[in-house]
C-alpha cells in the first residue's frame, strides 16, 4: 500500500505592522486607506490577529496607482 501526502498551501498573511514597516506608512495610513476603500478589509486569523494576503495587497497596490494617475 502506499500513502500519498496532500499538502495544501495556504496563503501567506501580513500583519498591519508588516505593511507598514515594508511600505513606510503609518498604521493610521494604513487604516484611511481602508476607510476610502483602496484597501480591503483584513482576514481575521485569530480573535486579536488579522492580515492580509499578497492577493489583497497586490490589488491594493493597483489601486494606489490608479488613483494616483488619475490624480495628474
């Protein structure tokens, strides 16, 4: 008989904190772009922890952009 192992990958989550260190904007930043909307909300990971996944943050960053064109 033989065993076959399943590995499921599961998405890598940053914390607040993370994003803020690796983009250089505060977590009140961080949080006004949730408010207008440029940032989804966070996963919740735990009952104290959420984060978001590259997914959500590889969108974010487009819409950053986006915005920031049309700025001009």
């Amino acid at each position: 008989m033989s065993t076959q192992t399943q590995t499921s990958t599961l998405p890598r989550l940053h914390s607040a904190r993370a994003i803020c260190e690796a983009r250089g904007i505060s977590e009140a930043t961080l949080w006004r772009e949730r408010q207008r909307g440029m940032l989804d909300e966070p996963i919740q990971i735990s009952a104290g922890r959420k984060g978001w996944t590259d997914e959500q943050l590889t969108v974010w960053q487009a819409r950053r952009q986006q915005a920031s064109r049309e700025a001009r």
